[in-house]
C-alpha cells in the first residue's frame, strides 16, 4: 500500500481548517473529525437496521457484530492478546477511570501511588482509596524537564504493606508532553501493584504494544485519537485484573438475572458486567473504521510526523527574542524533542520585563487570529505546582483561608497567572500551523509590556 500524503490528507478530511482559516493547535485536547469517516459513518447508519443489542432480533444482532468486530478490532491496534485483555467500552477515559476507581478493592493496608504528573480523572480515585482506608502516596517530579524522580518512586513501591497496591500514571503528561517510562509497568507489578496507565493523551501520537507492557488497565478517549465519535472511550483490561473488580451496584444490561422481591441479582460475565445499560450502539463501530483510517497511515509515521512538528515549534519558541535579546517564551517540561517527549508543549510568553502575559491576554488575542490553543492548568494540578514550583505550605495555607474569587488564589499563591499556554500538534498538523503561531507571538508580543487582566477576564483551572 502506497503511503498516505499528509499534505494531501489535510486536504481531504481536513480541508475545513484552511477554508475556514483556521490554525489548530490543540490535539491533546482533542483530536479532529476526518471527513471521510463522518460521511461513512452516516451511510452505515442508514444503510442498514441496527438495534438495541440485548435481544436476538436481525437488528439486535447487527448491533451485536459490529459491536464484537469494535473490540476486536481494539484489541489489534493495541497489539493485546485476547485470552489476556477485554476491553470495556466507556463514554471516555474519565468514566473508564471512575469504573475502576469504585469497583477496585481498596482496603486498609493497600496503598495508591500516583505520579504528582496526572490529570484529575485519575487524581480522583484517592476519593475512593481514602473513603475505604488505603493510604494514597504521590511521587514528586524533579528538574527542569519535570521528570519523575524514580529513586522516589522506587521507594513508594517497596513501601511496607499489607494488600495489593495500584499504582496509576500516565504515559504521556497532558501538561507537559513528558512520555513516563512504560517499564514502570513490569517493575511495579514484580512488587505486587497493579497498574492503571493513563494512555488517553499518548496513543493518538505514539504506538502501545500490549504485547511488549502488560498494564493491568489501560483507559483512552477515542475522539483524541481520531476526533470522531466523541463520547466514547474504552477500558482495556487484563482479565485477571477484571476479575479482582467488584461492582457496587447493577444496572440494566451488567446482569444474567435479577429478583426484585427476593433481592438478588447475578452480574454478567466479563467486560458486559461493567458496561451499564445499552452502549452507544451506533457509534461504537466508527472505532473500527477510525483504526482502519489511523492503519493506513500508521501510528510509527504518525509519531514521526508529530516528533518533527514538535521539534519546528520547541526550537522556534527558543528563538523568540525581544528587541533586547531576551526570551519571550518559558517551556515547561523537557526543550528538545527525544523518548521523553511527546507533541504538547507548555509555555508562558514573556513580556519584555521578563514578567509572564496573563494566559487570559493570549486566549484573547489568539481567538481573534483564528488560532485554537489550550490555555489554564489543563486539568493538571500536580505539574503546573511543579512547574510554578508552588511550596507545600502556600498550597496547604490557600487551603485554609476563604478564597472568593481566583484572584484571592493568586494571590495567597503568589502566581501572576492562572495557567499557562499549551499548544499541541496532531496528524493533520502542518508546518504553516505552527509557523502561523510563532509569527502570531513575534508580531503580537516582541517588546510588549504585560497588562494586568480584570477579574471578569480571568478563569479557573
């Protein structure tokens, strides 16, 4: 098969960007819908009958197909034998990570260990190992590139205890682009952990081989791999690790049987006993076709044309000067591309008193440009206290005194913004997209001094 041009790909399923003038540079936020895709999306679904899969009817049945063929097909792009792996459809990674977080056996005397680098859909699950005893144990980042310092994560995971732990981590930061050690998987699992990996902003730029890592579970949101559909994720999980789960509760389409008068009920089988109700029948199947459409491209040239995109943006940001020579741009997390990096970059642009331009001013300004960034925390407590370099006791005082409004945050924290910038490059990315944005932050911030953002301009993390 001939390689695909992904010049040429821009412009056929992604041709609305350029007709629109639009630069998109926030594929960690989300991924962009293929045309292609959604108009084969739509002949299917009027092409043919499908129905509510929990029947034997010819429409329940078609369901029931396409659905086992969205599984399997899965299972393939991640390389996970099906003996070893099922996969659990969700409608996304969060929902994935509350599935595991309320069905997983914390117990006093288990442990969590996090990485202080994790988004807070998987911050979350503390709630649930604090409600049921476990302690919970965070691994600190350390260095300019906010790596996370192993010797301590060493410790956490040799750490004296009396049950099975989870440690949960992601393989690529959201905030910073950092790509974690996928060899932390098998080490924390010779000490007795299992391993819940956050894959959700790694795999739409960087392969996943299930049969080289073997996480215990592994949750993605599907639109950021091939922005179409949203609102479907899935939980790729080891059936012994399945095993250990323990629902709360059942619902309509977990069950082979239930009595309302006697009370009891029998939960279903594997993956079906955790995916509650009815699945979204009709879109789950644009999984298949959406692998189908990243296989012919590859997710090696994928990462390729990602790694390259990224390089054109770190060094253009790095050449960013004031008329003075100083820089107009602080990187957070590692500056040159490499295994360690991913295409999601922080920063904050500098005024030319060194002081940091208020998020707020870029959003402002770069919406008027029709160029789409991310812009605050990203979700991402942990390393945004790591990249302001936030102390543990103005973190502990803000938590004490009533805070009204953001900037009351700010200011207990002693921060001159509330976030940062992050631009992000995906497959149908171009190097005009991130030449457009460079040119934007020269022509719009070289010898600006920063303005102070009003209360009502200002927005929370």
């Amino acid at each position: 098969m001939d390689a695909v041009d992904l010049g040429e790909l821009r412009a056929h399923d992604f041709g609305y960007l350029d007709a629109e003038g639009h630069t998109y540079l926030d594929y960690t936020g989300a991924g962009l819908a293929p045309t292609s895709l959604v108009r084969a999306s739509a002949e299917r679904i009027t092409g043919g009958v499908f129905g509510n899969p929990h029947s034997e009817s010819p429409a329940s049945r078609a369901s029931g197909d396409l659905l086992a063929g969205a599984r399997a097909a899965v299972l393939r792009h991640f390389s996970a034998d099906p003996a070893e792996y099922a996969v659990v459809f969700t409608a996304n990674a969060t929902a994935a990570l509350r599935l595991i977080g309320e069905s997983y056996p914390f117990a006093p005397g288990g442990r969590l260990v996090m990485l202080l680098d994790n988004h807070n859909s998987v911050n979350g699950l503390r709630e649930y190992a604090r409600a049921a005893g476990a302690k919970t144990e965070y691994v600190p980042v350390q260095g300019p590139e906010l790596a996370i310092d192993e010797d301590r994560l060493r410790a956490a995971l040799t750490a004296r205890r009396r049950r099975r732990g989870l440690l949960a981590y992601p393989a690529q930061s959201n905030f910073t682009g950092v790509r974690h050690s996928l060899d932390w998987i098998a080490t924390a699992q010779e000490h007795g952990y299992d391993v819940l990996l956050d894959a959700a902003a790694s795999v739409p730029t960087n392969p996943l081989d299930l049969s080289r890592h073997h996480p215990d579970f592994t949750v993605v949101s599907w639109y950021k791999v091939f922005g179409y559909p949203t609102g479907i994720g899935s939980l790729v999980v080891r059936r012994e690790a399945l095993a250990r789960l323990r629902r709360p509760w059942f619902s309509g389409g977990t069950i082979y049987a239930a009595s309302a008068q006697a009370q009891w009920h029998v939960l279903a089988d594997g993956e079906v006993a955790f995916e509650d109700g009815t699945v979204n029948f009709l879109s789950i199947p644009d999984i298949t076709a959406g692998l189908e459409w990243i296989d012919t491209i590859g997710m090696d040239r994928v990462h390729a044309h990602v790694t390259g995109l990224t390089a054109q943006l770190l060094a253009g940001v790095a050449e960013l000067r004031h008329s003075d020579g100083t820089p107009m741009a602080q990187v957070y997390g590692p500056t040159e591309t490499g295994p360690s990096r991913g295409g999601t970059v922080a920063l904050n642009l500098l005024g030319a008193d060194g002081r940091v331009i208020d998020e707020r001013v870029v959003s402002q300004d770069s919406a008027e440009h029709r160029i789409s960034l991310r812009f605050g925390c990203f979700c991402n407590p942990g390393a945004g206290e790591a990249a302001f370099a936030l102390p543990l006791r103005s973190l502990r005082s803000a938590a004490r005194k009533p805070l009204g409004s953001l900037e009351d945050y700010l200011t207990v924290l002693g921060l001159p913004s509330a976030g940062a910038v992050r631009a992000s490059v995906g497959v149908s990315s171009q190097p005009r997209d991130v030449d457009r944005f460079l040119d934007f932050v020269a022509a719009t911030y070289r010898d600006r001094v920063p303005t102070v953002v009003g209360l009502a301009d200002r927005a929370g993390c």
